[in-house]
C-alpha cells in the first residue's frame, strides 16, 4: 500500500510537471491515474494522512489544468472533491477558484454567493482577495440583462481590489493584463486604483533611498 501511495504522489508530480511546461491536456492523464490508484486506497482507510494528501492535490492540480483549459464545468466535481480532501488555508484559495470556474459556466449567483464567504473569512489575505475580485469582475460580463446587477458586481470588484491592496497586494503589472479583470478596464475607480499603484511603485525606490 505503501508503494501505490508513493506511485500515485509521482504520477501527480509528474502530470503537474508536464502541465508546467504547457502540455496541460497531457497532464490530466497523469492526475487520473493517481486518482484511480488512491481513491480506492482512502476508501478502505481514511486515516491514511499521505493517501489523503496526494489524492487532494491530485484532484486540485487535475481541476486547476482544467479550468486554464477553459474546460470549468469539467473542473467543478473535481473542485469539490478537493475542498473535501483539503484542510487549512488552502481550502480558502480552492474555494476562490471554484467560485471562478462557477463564474467561467455562468453561474453569477452562486460564483458571488462563494466568493462573499471566501472573502469574509479572517485569513483572506490580499492575493485571495485578488482573486476574488476576478469572480466579480466576470460575473459582471455574465449579467447581460440586468444593469443595476451588472453595476452592483463591478462596484464590488472594485471594492475587493481596494481591500486586496489594504492587505498588501501590489502587483499592479498582473493587474493591468490580468484578462479577468478585463470588464473593469473602462471603469473610473479601476483606473484610479491603477494609477495609485504606479505611483506608489514609482515613489517606493525614492523613499528607500533617503
């Protein structure tokens, strides 16, 4: 048993390896056979700490190449699955990512109703918070139908943003291409946020020097 655990942490390795170097298709089979080795194993015996934590990232890795596939309903089941194997932080930032997979399928009202509770919790750190705002900014593009829905999610982008920056969070170059943060582009608060940043990162070198 033993053994097949290891296996399986190396099949896992490997398809995060190969998903690395862009050959994110191909890595799926590698998390599916870790998977297929260790669901059995955790089955029998949920005790099995390290069964535990390699099917977990097995399941996260499979659902994040997923969804960089653009493939998000396929990448929700195996979301769950992770957040029922995971514990601790981490299980907030799986959390984020499947109420983006949510607003990827359309699903506006449950992707915001999951990034509310994300970002609510105490641990919710700036990039997380980052994160979240994404999920607000595509429901925004999802809501075709309902200006004042439309305004109401964008504002609150926005907003997570802001408090994402409070938090630490000031990698304004990932901001400025950051394609889910694309419906925001044209909006006035986003731009102004853009441009405290720069400034921000353009006065840090002057105030270090003195």
């Amino acid at each position: 048993m033993d053994y097949a655990v290891h296996l399986a942490g190396m099949y896992c390795n490997l398809g995060k390896l190969i998903g690395d170097r862009g050959q994110l298709q191909a890595s799926l089979d590698w998390y599916g056979n870790a998977i297929a080795i260790l669901e059995p194993i955790l089955g029998k015996n949920r005790r099995l700490a390290k069964a535990r934590e390699n099917l977990g990232n097995s399941y996260f890795n499979r659902a994040l190449a997923l969804a960089q596939l653009h493939r998000y309903a396929d990448s929700l089941k195996d979301w769950d699955r992770a957040i029922e194997l995971h514990e601790g932080p981490k299980r907030l930032t799986i959390r984020s990512l499947r109420a983006l997979a949510l607003a990827g399928v359309g699903d506006h009202v449950q992707a915001t109703r999951e990034a509310d509770e994300v970002a609510a919790a105490k641990e919710a750190t700036g990039p997380l918070l980052h994160d979240i705002a994404c999920v607000f900014s595509l429901a925004s593009r999802a809501v075709k139908d309902d200006a004042k829905l439309k305004e109401s999610y964008a504002t609150r982008a926005v907003e997570l943003l802001q408090q994402a920056v409070q938090k630490g969070y000031q990698d304004v170059a990932h901001m400025k291409k950051d394609t889910d943060l694309d419906p925001l582009r044209q909006r006035e608060d986003f731009q102004k946020l853009i441009r405290e940043l720069e400034a921000k990162k353009l006065a840090s070198p002057k105030t270090e020097s003195n």
